[in-house]
C-alpha cells in the first residue's frame, strides 16, 4: 500500500512540476500507479525486470491515450506523469557512485541495467503508439 501511495504521489508530483491543468492531476497520479502496479506484480511473479518495465509502459500508454481520448487532453500529459515511477532513478545513481568509489564492475553492471530499463520505458511506449496507430487505420480500412 505504501508504494502505490508513493506512485501516485510521484505521478501527480511531477504533473504539478510539469503544469498539468489541475483537472488532470488525479488522473495522472492514478496512471503512474496502475503502471507501477503492474510493474510490481510482473516482477513479484519472477518476470525479468527489463520485460516487465515494458509492459508497464505499454499499459502507462494504453491508460494514456484512453485518459487523452476521453478528456480530449494530450496524451503527454498522462504519459510524462505516468512514467515517472519507472524511471531508474536510483539504479543510475547507484552507477555513479560506484563509479565514483572506483568499483567498476558494479557501476557498469548498474549503468548498462539502468540503460535497458531506460530503452525498455522508450519501447514499451513506441509500441502502444504502434499498436494504437494499426487500430485506428484498420478501423478506418473497416468503415470504407
């Protein structure tokens, strides 16, 4: 419980730095925490962190752009809040100091995983746009 409230602090959080019309401040709370909701349960159930940061992404993406239809909002506004709980904030951090300690092995270890988590978030949100994209022209190709 204590970490969806953090989510969701996090997600409106940045949506206040972010100057999201305050309408969207809940909304946006509650897509970081849906994603970091799923983020958790993929990786309480053994999946590799890396895939499951994509599906969170994905599902971040997918709420996103069903919030932006809906509201007739752009879909930025939830996407941006949304993804905040999984960026490896701390795992980069990490890297740095290890960096900074001098112990190599870590530091490259943490900074290639916080690279993949980092690409996967880029991914997981390509692909919801992809698969948005197919759906509305075969919709389309449908109607003609």
């Amino acid at each position: 419980m204590e970490q969806v409230l953090t989510s969701f602090i996090a997600s409106a959080g940045f949506g206040i730095l972010f100057n999201v019309p305050k309408e969207s401040l809940i909304k946006c709370g509650f897509v970081g925490t849906i994603g970091w909701m799923g983020y958790l349960g993929l990786t309480e159930a053994g999946m590799d962190l890396v895939l499951a940061t994509v599906l969170s992404a994905f599902l971040v993406a997918v709420i996103s752009q069903f919030f932006a239809k809906k509201y007739k909002t752009p879909i930025i506004i939830f996407t941006v809040a949304g993804i905040i709980p999984l960026v490896p904030g701390g795992m980069a951090y990490d890297a740095m100091r290890n960096f900074v300690q001098n112990d190599y092995n870590a530091a490259i270890n943490l900074a290639a995983k916080a690279f993949m988590i980092s690409g996967s978030i880029a991914m997981g949100l390509v692909f919801s746009e992809v698969v948005n994209q197919l759906i509305r022209k075969s919709k389309l190709g449908l109607r003609k």
